[in-house]
C-alpha cells in the first residue's frame, strides 16, 4: 500500500458513535460511518443501515479525526543506526501517516522504499536527504561533508523515480552536521527544490550556519524543523530579532514544525512563543532510537505537551492531521466525504499527572493527554494505546551502537 491506497479487507466497516473533531463543515455531536471494503468511505450520517457483513466499532462517543500524521520521523530500520521499524512509530500509536524525514540519500533510497515504505501498513513517504548516504551513521559519518557528498543528477533521477513517495528533499543545518561549509548545503537544497518542484525541509541547531540566514532563502511551503529548539544562538527566545524573522517567515508560509526529538524542544521556548501567539503549523516527532524512549515517546505524547503550553485543543488537532497533510501536498479537504479514503484516528483526551520531560531535561506535569485508541486505515481498525516506556527504558543503549537510545 501506497500513497493512501489501501489493500482490500474482508468486510465493510461501521464506526458507530464518534465525535468528529476538525472536519470543516461537520458539526454533529456524534456520527456513524461506513466503509467499503476498498477503504473508502460509502456514507456518514446517524441513520445508516448497517450491511449483515459488516464490522462494527462502536467508538463509545471517544473522538475521531483525520489520521495523525508525522511528519518527522526516522524509520528507515536497518539502513541507519537511529532508525526505528515503521511499526514503532505508527498506527498502534495512533499514526496513520509517517515521514522519514532525511533518513536516506539517493545511494540508498531504494532500500527504504522496498523495505520499510512498501510493506508497511501505514502510508510512509520521505524526504529525500541531498547527502548520498544519509544518516547511515549518524553525526559520526557525516552526509554533508563536502560537494563529494552530494550528488546532483542522482538526486534528480531519485526524485523522478519516485514522486509518488519522496515529499520534499531534506538538509540538515548545523555545524555539527556540515561544519564550515555553512550556508551552501541549504543554499542547494533550495536550488534543488526549486528545479524539482518540491519543498525543503530545514533542520536548524547549532550555528554555523545561523537559523536568521536559513529563514531568508526560504518561500512558501518550505519547512523549518526544530522551530522551538532551546539550543545557543538558534533559539528564538534568545534573540528578538531573530524571532521577529521567524515571525515574517511563518507569514509568507514557512512551515514552522515542532521536530521534538532527543535535542530539539524547549518548553520554556515554545511556552514563550505560545504566549505570543506563534503557533507551529505543524506537530512532528523526531522519533528516533535516541529519542523514543527519552525525551519523545510517541505523537500523541508531543501533542500533549504543545496541549500543556497553551495550543488550543482543536489547534493541536489541526498541527497534528490536517496542516502536515497540507505541507506534504497530499489530500487535506473533506476528508470525512463519501468516495474519501478513511483514514482516521480515534482517541480520548484523558485527565492525567504524567511526568514528561523536553529535550533540556526539564521536567512537566501532563494534567490532560491524548490518549489513541484505534487507527483507521480504509475498512481496518488498528488498536492503539499511546507508548510510554518502562522505567529506567531511557538508560538503555543500543547493544549493536552503544549509543544511549
């Protein structure tokens, strides 16, 4: 399955009793839906017939949305040392739709589609990473080291290959990663973009280059991940003028993603932003294996968090399904109309006392959580619980890297 093209099930399937949550136009209370057997919606309503062969879940009056979709994500298992299996980060965690954001290069991107993108049961698409190797070893063996590291012609023929899956082309920005070159890997990964017709997604961290200069050559469309980092010298709390250049950007339609991750989420920074009003168009993870059983934990957990400092509840259901399925240019309009594929989530929001932490190690209190409890894909149901590990999981490390996972 592809691209929202969902394989054949046995039966038709009947969700009774679900309270849709930011589907312009509907405003029932609470709605029943059928689905055919080839995953695309026959009819909503209150009054449905039900066929004698059909699946019924009743959803219990728990709330049903488009898919969560993530749009940050590493699940290119096998081919990185980071990546998690698909299935991970997925639909028993309430996630209908991934993105591998930059896991592979042109070199290697036919691995990640064959292996991970093709048999999954979610839709999974890509950024493409503009390093041959992408994150094979990642920040040890760097992608970006210099122009040896890109190619150009078989970045292009890898996109042509595979418009149906690859979103966007990624580059990550911080001189961790590409040292002094600065601002040239950006500079052609828009040069790229452009030629391609396809947006970039921008990691930014630690300077070089500065996260103000990334914002100037970036247009409408374009993705800035990590937007609420707490790093020195990229976070925007720090620097007025570069929040107000991050301000400016969002207006001309930058996407400003969350990109959580084991590194790259401040509460005190987007608790400042919020307070200003600057809201994140868009809710993302950056599950990793560093980062699952840290920091992040699962989509669910991250919408929780923004939740906790101050996004409104229908705000963080929009950042979480319908404004990443607008940044990665896929169907995003009456998603609950007949003929539509069914693509939902169904999820509670649970009072709780959970203690969370952000990427600095600073620790929250969760009093209320997304709690998912089925992913729909065409005519199946998924059960989902949200992920959290078990004590002391976060210490763990990898016994084939030895990196803390």
């Amino acid at each position: 399955m592809i691209g929202n093209q969902f394989s054949p099930a046995e039966k038709p399937l009947l969700i009774r009793n679900a309270k849709p949550v930011d589907f312009a136009g509907v405003t029932s209370s609470a709605i029943d839906i059928l689905v055919g057997t080839d995953g695309k919606i026959i009819e909503t309503g209150t009054t449905i017939v039900v066929p004698d062969d059909a699946e019924i879940l009743d959803a219990g009056g728990s709330y049903l949305s488009a898919g969560w979709t993530d749009i940050h994500t590493h699940i290119w298992y096998g081919g990185t040392d980071i990546s998690l299996r698909p299935e991970q980060c997925g639909a028993r965690h309430g996630v209908t739709t991934m993105v591998d954001a930059g896991s592979a290069g042109e070199a290697n991107f036919h691995g990640l589609r064959e292996l991970m993108i093709e048999p999954a049961l979610e839709n999974v698409y890509a950024f493409l990473n503009i390093g041959s190797i992408g994150l094979v070893a990642c920040n040890r063996v760097t992608e970006l080291q210099d122009m040896r590291s890109i190619d150009i012609d078989r970045i292009a023929a890898t996109v042509e290959a595979n418009r149906d899956v690859i979103v966007g082309l990624k580059v990550r920005a911080s001189a961790v990663i590409s040292g002094g070159w600065d601002l040239v890997p950006v500079k052609l990964a828009k040069k790229l973009g452009r030629v391609l017709k396809l947006p970039i997604m921008v990691h930014v961290g630690e300077p070089p280059p500065l996260y103000d200069d990334i914002l100037s050559l970036l247009t409408e469309g374009d993705i800035v991940t990590h937007c609420f980092n707490g790093k020195v010298g990229g976070s925007i709390l720090e620097d007025e003028d570069l929040y107000t250049l991050v301000e400016d950007a969002a207006a001309r339609g930058v996407v400003l993603d969350v990109g959580h991750g084991g590194a790259s989420f401040s509460f005190e920074v987007a608790k400042a932003a919020l307070e200003k009003n600057m809201l994140p168009q868009t809710i993302s993870t950056d599950l990793h294996n560093r980062s699952m059983d840290g920091a992040v934990w699962d989509m669910g957990t991250t919408m929780s968090k923004l939740l906790s400092l101050g996004m409104g509840f229908e705000q963080v259901i929009h950042a979480a399904t319908i404004a990443p399925r607008k940044a990665i240019r896929r169907d995003h309009t009456n998603l609950l109309a007949k003929g539509k594929p069914a693509e939902f989530t169904i999820f509670d929001l649970e009072k709780s006392d959970i203690e969370v932490k952000d990427s600095k190690g600073i620790t929250s209190t969760l009093h209320e959580i997304f709690e998912p409890r089925h992913a729909i894909l065409g005519a199946r149901a998924i059960a989902a619980h949200r992920y959290q590990p078990a004590p002391g999981a976060q210490l763990a490390n990898c016994p084939h890297c030895g990196w803390a996972r």
